[in-house]
C-alpha cells in the first residue's frame, strides 16, 4: 500500500500497489501493521455503505464529537465521489484548511480521515456506493456537522445543483 499524506496533518491518500499477471490482479486494501508504521489509528469496529441515486447529491460536512471523535477510511466502490474534509483541531497547524480528493472505483484510492476532522462528499455519477471503515461506533447524540458551504472554509464543490438533505442543510457555521 502507498501512503501519501495529504496537506493537511494526519490526513492520507491511500493507494494500493497491485500485483498483476494474466489474470487480473491482487492487492491490500488494508493492513493493521502498515496503517500502525504511518502512526495510523487502526482499530477499526464498523464499516458503512452509503448509496446515492442522484448526481450531486452532496452529503456532510458530519463528524462525532469527544469522547466518540472518529476516523474514517473511505472509498467509492461504485459511480464517483467528490470528498472533502475539513481540519477542526484548534490546535492543528491546518485548522480550518480542506483538502479534496475525487475517488472512483477505477482510481482505487482511499482517504484516511483522522479524528477530529469533518468529512463530506458530493457524487459525480448517479448510482453511486461509499465503502466506509470507521474506528468508533455510531453515537447520535455527538453526531455533528458544519455547513458545506461555511464562509469559514470556502469549498468550491464540482456541480452546481445540488440534492441536500434538511439535515445537511441545517447545520450552522464553525464557531470560532
């Protein structure tokens, strides 16, 4: 597997490193040892599957406040995701900075969503699957969001129109 770290700190892009003959190919998609080398939370209790009928639907920015703050590794298994996370660590040298990444089933790549971060995504092809692995169960009462449109980030999302749930739409900027 590739490690590469994104721009912002603790945040990777994850790739695999196919090994190919005739007949296709083998790789891993995960490794404990390998996510634990990168100093990587590794201790994984749920995985998740979002589908997406539409293009542009637009899901985030969500995150889980203490004591449930979660990690998320994320892939797009079918169709095309626009995924963007955002920095909400005070403390962090990249505080309120996003980075993106465009996912696909073709491309292979994962992103490694640290604790302490938002997470969102907007699909680029109707009949869209997210493949998520996640270090901490689902607790709603610290289930948390900020606007995918927070003046506080700027995010320049790919398609205009976009399908949003009430939810999504009511979470309030970042108060700093």
């Amino acid at each position: 597997m590739i490690f590469r770290e994104t721009k912002l700190n603790g945040a990777y892009i994850i790739e695999i490193e196919p090994i190919e003959d005739e007949r296709g190919f083998f790789a891993r998609s995960w490794c404990k040892e390998e996510f634990e080398k990168y100093g990587l939370n590794s201790n994984l209790v749920q995985c998740n599957i979002s589908f997406n009928k539409k293009k542009g639907i637009l899901r985030g920015m969500h995150y889980q406040c203490t004591p449930y703050e979660e990690v998320k590794s994320v892939r797009c298994i079918r169709g095309a995701i626009y995924d963007v996370i955002i920095d909400l660590r005070p403390e962090s040298e990249t505080y309120k900075q996003w980075t993106s990444i465009e996912l696909t089933p073709e491309n292979r790549k994962m992103i490694y969503v640290p604790r302490g971060f938002a997470h969102g995504f907007q699909t680029l092809e109707d009949n869209t699957e997210v493949f998520y692995q996640m270090s901490e169960f689902y607790h709603g009462e610290c289930a948390r969001g900020v606007r995918w449109d927070d003046e506080n980030f700027s995010i320049v999302w790919p398609i205009k129109e976009k399908i949003i749930s009430d939810k999504d739409e009511k979470y309030g900027e970042l108060k700093i």
